[in-house]
C-alpha cells in the first residue's frame, strides 16, 4: 500500500497541473534572457525608471546561488545558456543602477564557468549562441561591465565572433519556413548588420510581436516605438507578472502534451489515468477538426514538436490518428526538409520527439516509414563532430539519443525507462527554444521528481517481495534441485515486471512468471533430458492430467503444473470469475506439451520439417499464448469466456505467437544447431541453398517487421480487436519482454547480460547527482528485513553465499556495485548490505 504522503501528493499535483482554474503558463519556467531584455526597457513617461519594475525586481530574486541567471541541467551545473542569460541580467541591472552585488556574483560565475562552458561546445557551436553570445558581450562592454575572460579561451572567442559574421552574411534577414530568422534575433544582431524600422514593422505579427519573442519585441519597440508592441508587452507583463517566457502566447495544447508526456516518461501516468484521457480526448477533438488545431505562427519547430506529441501520445491510447495529418504538410517539402537539417543541432530536442513518435507504424504507412529513417540520420548527425567523426564527450541529450538509437523502443522496459528519465535526465525539459530550452517550472518539477522518486522506491520495494514468494514456490516444488537446464527463476520474473509496472497487477507479474519458468524447465526437459519414450508418456500424464506412473523430474514438473493450474482457477474464482476455467487451463498447457512432443519428434530422428509444419507448431512452442491467456482472465473477467480454449485464440494472439517465435529463432539459431534443433534460419536455407545465414536473418527480420505493424495496429487502434484494452496491453506488454531477450542478442541464454538492468530494478536505489533539498531520498515503504555483510558468487543459474550474516538491514542503505568479469563478481555493501541473500 502507498504511503500517505504520495498519496497527498498526488491529489496536490492534480490541483496544480490539471485544476480548470489553473493558468498552463504557471507549468513553464521563465526565461531569465528574455526577463532581463524586458526589465532594460525604459519608462516612456519616466525614462530613468523601467517600464516593467516587476521584471527587475524578478532578476534581482532569481540569481542562482552560483552566480548565474537561466535554468542549470540535471546535474545541478549551469548550462551554455546560462552564459548569455546571466550577461544581459547584470545589463539591465547596470542601466538602473541596482544589484551591484549581483553583478559582481555574475562577473565572478563568467570568469570561473566560461572556459569549461565553451569546452563542451568547441567541436559544434550551436547556431543561436554564435549569434547571441558575442552581442551579449559586446552590450555589456557598451554599459560599462568589465569582463575578464580567461586567457585560455581567447581563441575559442575569436571563432565564435568570427562565426558570428560569417553566418549574418550568409542568412537572411527572414526565412521561409517558420524556423527562428535572423530577425527574431533583432536584439543580439551587431550594430553593423543594418535592419530598418521597416523591416521591423513589416514582419511585426498582428498582435505586435515580433516572432512571438519577447527579447525580440523589446528590442523592436524600443527601436520603433510601435505602439502595437508595447500593447503586446503590457499584455505578456499581465499573463506572466513574474517573469516572462520565451515565447508569447504559447501553444497551451503543446504545454499540455508535455506534461502528460512528462507524466508517462516518470512512471506517474497510472495516478493520473483519468485526467490525462480527459485531456487528449479535448486535444484529439481539435486535432481531428484542423481548424481548431493551433499551429504555432512562424514557428516550424514548435509544430513539428507538437504534431510529434500528439501522434504519439493520442495513438498509445487508442486514438486513430493520421500520419499524412500530422507529417505530411512537412514530409514531402524538401525546403522544409533542407531547413530542418540545417537546423539539426537546435532541433535536436523535437527531432528526438519525432523519431519516437515515428516507432508507431501500421501497415501501410509508408510516409511513417520516411519519417523514420530521415530522423534517424539527423540523430545520428547529432551524435557526430562537425568534422563527421564521432564525438567522444557525449551531453545527456546526446546520450539519450544514443540510447534510442541503440536500443529497440519494443526492447525497452518501462520500469527502467522511467528510472532513466528520473536519474540521468533534465526531467523538466520540454523543448528548445529561441536561445534556451523551454522547462517545466521548478514548482511543478520539484512535486513530480518527488512523487517519481517515492514511486519508482514502492515499486521496488513490491517487486523484492513478490520475487522472494516467487523464490519460495519454486524451492518447495524442487523445480531449482532438477540439476539440469536453464534455471531463469530471477529472469522470468524481472521480466514481467520490468515490462508492467502497475503496482495492482501483482498476480498478472506472478502468473506469468509461475509460466515462463515451467516453460523453460519443460522446454529444456524435451529437448535435453528425455527419451522420446519418456516424453510421450510424460505428455501422456499431461493429457490425462493425472501423474499416475510418473516419477522423477516428470513428477517434480507434474506437481508445480498442476499447482499453478488449480491455484490460478481458485485466484480466478476468488476475483470475481463466472465459470470454473481450470479445464481450459489445463487444455492449454495440453496443447503446448503437444507442440513439444511434435519439435521432440522431429530433433530426435533428425527429420526436417517444413517451414509452414515448422512455424504452425512454433507458435504454441514457443508458448507465449500459454503465459499471457490465463493472465488476462485476471484483467478482464469476460475474458475467459471465449478466448482461453485452443484454438479459438484471436487474430492479435496469433500475431503475438507467431513474432515471438520469429524473434526466438533469430537469436536463438547457433546454439539450437549445436543441440540439433531445428529453426527457421536453417529451414530457410534448405529451401533457399543459394542464399547465405545474414539473408536467411534479413528475410526473419522483414518479416518481423511486417507483422509488427499489424500486431500494433490491433493492439493500440480502439476498435481494431475485440479484446478488452487492458488485455490488449498485456499482450504488448509479452512482445517488449521478448524484444528485450532478442532484439539484438540472446539476453536469455546470457548469465551476466542483465545483472546490471536487474540490479537497478529491484534493488539499487535511485541515483540522482543532485536532489532539490525538500525531497526527502529515504525510503518510504517497508519489506522483510534481511541479514548479512557480504554477498558473494554473483551469478545467475545458482544463489548468493552469505557471510557474517548478523547485522538487520532494510532498504535505505547505499551499495556498490563492482564491474563484472565472467558472470562473477562481489557486492561489496557501504555501510550494510541491500541485496537479499539470494538471486535465484
């Protein structure tokens, strides 16, 4: 059960984020560059005093205690951002004579901060900084701040300046597509680079602005004088009294996406299930009349960011959305295209949120399929040196998009997506903006992170306790003292659980943990330990379901069998369930030793069957249906009525069995040929002798990919199978656990593979380089106490060795975690220790 104190935070966050009273603009921090452009600007009636006193007076609250102005990263340090936004804070502090202190702060963080600040950017120099950073210096040369600049980036300096009027020579003044123009930089362009006031008032919106930009529209009325402008500002300085955002008006649907985005990437979605349908069912209502969808005026990026969000948030919940809707109006515009890769580096953010959004594809949808793979090479762009070579000093966004990159979005667990998000990340980031990233407020994000935290720690502390019941059975039913085969107790359970992370669906995790493991045991049995006359009178017994004659491992396998069997029909009963569905159980798990018996068969007198023989009975082999269909009675109690007997298994399930096996024998077929099993690969080349292994891999993989579609299209698409969501939602669920053994290597067969992800799941606990200090890190929630000092014989396959065993311990206390050689290694626990004592 969760504590009180996340439960009152989560009814506080609701009347913060999702109240109809509350103002979307309070969700975004203020832009400290575009404040202090706002506080320079001089009252008309009384020129020695500022228009907007509440701007300087924001500046003058908001240093942060290193010296700077602007947000720092996740790491607690200051960001490239910082540089140009701390410099034109000290001008406008200088113009009206205030915060001396202030500015000497700033002087001191500039000089102490700019030599490792412009290291990280010495092989890719964003765009945007080459044009603001040099005309933030030369201004607060012109207002008299003295500077000094360490010696040892006079060069670095040089090339940026240098930079700087190479790129005003080459762009123009306004561009074509809505990205950010040279002259929605009007206040950082140099006094050489001549813009008229007609060029201003030409391009002023009509709402007075100038690109939507407040630094720009202060520079521009204070240039101009234009009355609309200043009625633009008045407006800003009404909406946002406490410093200004970098872009005004905001796309209020944009910073709601956000947010329900930020919700999902924490692993806070499940607390806030009703408001977020709520939510997207207002969005999906104008993003299907487009006349109501608002399209940020010459913003390109803001769009692109927006329709990306929307697609991707609106088709996970069911919604039928429109790929030529959302991407069409750029996909096919090669001046648009050619825009976006010149601007890669500023986009990074919303090309990043584009290629996510780009996993989702149906059949058919061959702009998808473009989208894809032009995101993908502007990631990958991202990731290199402006010479092309690969850079060696990654950012954490670059990180994060090497992680994508990597990794099959099906192969990555939610659980360990969301601690990912909460340790490694800028969690309030959103997108990037004129000349800084556009970031949830500290309000919010203090809230969030905290809940996140206390959330990811209750998880932990439920799946420690379900894996020590799940250990249990398995020790009582002798399955771990068979001496033979993969013993994957830890693996099947993390697996599942990893993969759903709803805290309610205890029985779902244990059940189909209860499966996999029986499965890998039997699965070994049949291909390993018995003759083919001991198993078929084993699958015999199963037919029968009477153990009668059986002895030995045969016996040990029967008993737990039909444990798991009568235990879930009772569960089953007990939850609500209309009919007894321990028949149908048992007619399932018939079926699947029968499909065993059939492979048996065929390994064993060494005869070839056809693909389509071969892939018909793989399906049930491989035994998937077997895990999720009995688990899905527990989501949806009507479930069972029809769809638990084989072979009446819907079209999804088919498609789920069928990718499974597919996804098997693709990392799977080295080791099988060394056992003399047969696998698709190898039938594919018997049919195909003219082909070679990676054509036969090519051939699985498009197959794959093709069936993919279809499965996803029935399981996200409301209406596109008749199965209850939740259930749909498993069946997604059972593709991502097989992703994650076999997108890319056989993790399964591997006894060190997934130590570390398992570590971090269960164990470990969250990891955050700095925490704002009303968050309180200890652990909220209690489980058994264990005992010990020192575990030792870190390897999966056998348990942990408890030494000095005495001391009590729970689960607040920190570990380290030595690298790993050969599937060993020692915990060494600082100060007691935290693993339980055994890891089987």
């Amino acid at each position: 059960m969760e504590s009180s104190s996340s439960c009152s935070l989560v009814e506080k966050i609701k009347v913060k984020i999702f109240s109809s009273n509350v103002d979307p603009y309070t969700y975004i921090c203020p832009s400290a560059y575009d404040t202090a452009w706002l506080a320079m600007i001089p009252d008309s009636h009384n020129p020695s005093k500022p228009m907007f006193k509440n701007c300087l007076q924001w500046l003058i609250n908001n240093q942060n205690e290193q010296g700077f102005w602007g947000d720092c990263d996740a790491s607690a340090k200051p960001s490239l951002e910082t540089l140009p936004a701390t410099l034109a804070s000290m001008v406008a502090l200088k113009k009206w004579n205030t915060g001396t202190l202030l500015i000497q702060r700033g002087l001191s963080f500039i000089e102490a901060n700019t030599e490792k600040l412009l290291k990280d950017i010495e092989n890719c120099c964003p765009c945007w900084f080459i044009i603001v950073f040099p005309a933030m210096v030369r201004l607060s040369e012109c207002a008299g701040i003295e500077i000094v600049f360490p010696d040892t980036v006079t060069e670095t300096m040089s090339s940026i300046f240098l930079h700087q009027q190479k790129l005003l020579d080459k762009e123009e003044l306004v561009g074509k597509h809505g990205f950010s123009p040279l002259l929605s930089y009007l206040e950082a362009l140099p006094p050489w680079y001549k813009v008229s006031e007609e060029d201003i008032c030409s391009n002023l919106s009509g709402d007075g602005s100038l690109f939507q930009s407040p630094s720009a529209t202060a520079k521009a009325f204070m240039a101009t004088g234009n009355i609309d402008s200043l009625s633009y500002l008045e407006s800003l300085i009404q909406r946002c009294p406490n410093g200004v955002p970098q872009t005004y008006p905001m796309d209020e649907d944009l910073i709601k996406l956000c947010m329900i985005n930020q919700l999902q990437r924490l692993g806070l979605a499940e607390h806030f299930d009703k408001e977020i349908e709520e939510n997207l069912a207002k969005i999906y209502r104008k993003y299907v009349d487009q006349e109501s969808w608002v399209k940020p005026t010459n913003m390109t990026e803001a769009q692109l960011h927006k329709d990306s969000l929307a697609f991707h948030l609106l088709r996970m919940h069911g919604y039928n959305v429109s790929p030529s809707l959302s991407f069409g109006w750029f996909l096919y515009d090669e001046e648009i295209r050619a825009s976006i890769q010149k601007e890669q580096e500023h986009m990074s953010t919303t090309i990043l949120s584009m290629y996510r959004a780009s996993n989702l594809i149906f059949c058919g949808e061959n702009e998808v399929e473009d989208f894809k793979s032009f995101t993908r090479d502007l990631l990958n762009k991202c990731l290199l040196t402006k010479n092309g070579e690969p850079n060696t000093i990654l950012s954490q966004l670059q990180q994060m998009v090497q992680h994508e990159l990597n990794t099959h979005w099906l192969g990555q667990t939610d659980h360990l997506k969301h601690r990912m998000w909460i340790e490694n990340y800028d969690t309030n980031l959103l997108w990037k903006g004129k000349t800084s990233h556009v970031r949830i407020s500290h309000f919010h994000n203090i809230d969030l992170l905290e809940l996140a935290m206390q959330n990811y720690e209750f998880k932990q502390s439920i799946f420690i306790h379900e894996l020590e019941e799940l250990t249990r059975w398995v020790k009582d039913y002798g399955v771990t003292k068979m001496g033979f085969g993969r013993e994957k107790t830890t693996y099947c359970y993390y697996s599942i659980a990893a993969a759903t992370t709803y805290p309610n669906h205890s029985y779902v995790r244990t059940l189909v943990a209860k499966s996999a493991i029986l499965i890998t045991i039997v699965d070994d049995f049949f291909d390993k330990e018995g003759s083919l006359r001991d198993l078929k009178h084993f699958t015999n017994a199963i037919i029968r379901w009477d153990s009668k004659g059986l002895n030995g491992h045969g016996k040990v396998i029967f008993n737990a069998l039909d444990n798991l069997v009568s235990e879930t029909a009772t569960k089953y009963l007990e939850q609500g369930g209309i009919h007894d569905i321990k028949s149908g159980l048992q007619d399932l798990w018939c079926e699947t030793f029968l499909s065993w018996l059939e492979e048996a068969k065929w390994n064993k007198k060494g005869q070839p069957p056809t693909i389509h023989d071969y892939l018909k009975n793989g399906m049930l082999s491989i035994a998937i249906h077997t895990m999720i269909l009995p688990a899905s009675c527990f989501l949806n109690p009507t479930f069972a009525d029809q769809n638990l007997r084989p072979p009446q298994y819907q079209t999804i399930t088919k498609l789920l069995m069928f990718i499974c096996r597919m996804l098997n024998d693709m990392q799977s077929y080295k080791r099988e040929t060394e056992e003399g099993k047969w696998n698709f690969l190898q039938l594919s080349l018997m049919m195909n002798p003219n082909l070679k292994m990676e054509d036969s891999i090519a051939e699985g993989r498009e197959i794959i990919d093709e069936m993919t579609k279809e499965f996803l299209q029935r399981v996200l698409v409301d209406g596109e199978s008749n199965l209850p969501k939740p259930c749909k939602l498993l069946h997604l669920t059972c593709l991502k656990v097989f992703h994650m053994f076999y997108n890319s290597s056989n993790a399964f067969d591997s006894d060190t593979q997934l130590l570390e992800d398992i570590s971090n799941a269960f164990y470990l606990p969250l990891r955050r380089s700095t925490t704002p200090s009303n968050i309180n890190l200890s652990r909220r929630y209690s489980v058994p106490k264990m005992k010990g000092l020192t575990l030792q014989k870190l390897r999966f396959g056998g348990s942990f060795k408890l030494i000095n065993a005495s001391t009590s311990f729970g689960l607040h206390q920190a570990i380290s975690l030595p690298a790993l050689r050969n599937g060993y290694g020692i915990i060494t626990l600082n100060p007691k220790p935290l693993i339980p004592c055994q890891f089987i």
